[in-house]
C-alpha cells in the first residue's frame, strides 16, 4: 500500500514539475494569458454548476 502511495506521489511530483518546465518555456504573454483564462473559467463553471445543483436538490426536498 505505502509503496503504490509513494508511486502515485512521485508521478502526480514529474507531472507537475513537467507542466512548470512547459509554462517556463512558453515565451508569448498572449498564450500565458489566455491559459489563465480558460482554467479560471473552468473553475468558475465548476462553481456554477455545482451550486445549481445544490440548489436544485435543496429544492426537490422541500
């Protein structure tokens, strides 16, 4: 069990540090802006959806 814990760890720690290597090597500011954009809207749209739903059941049971 430590032992697939520690190999998941280490994958999640190379796939990180190989995002980082990628964001360090992206020169133009136009890209890096627009990456930010899109994961803050996909997070917003996670929120969005997920309080509608919780709306929505609260409803349902009342």
């Amino acid at each position: 069990m430590k032992e697939a814990m520690k190999e998941s760890m280490a994958e999640v720690k190379n796939e990180l540090k190989s995002k980082l290597v990628y964001w360090n090597n992206l020169k133009s500011r136009k890209i890096k802006a627009a990456a930010i954009v899109v994961c803050l809207g996909i997070i917003a749209l996670k929120i969005f959806t997920t309080v509608l739903t919780f709306d929505w059941l609260t409803g349902l049971f009342s």
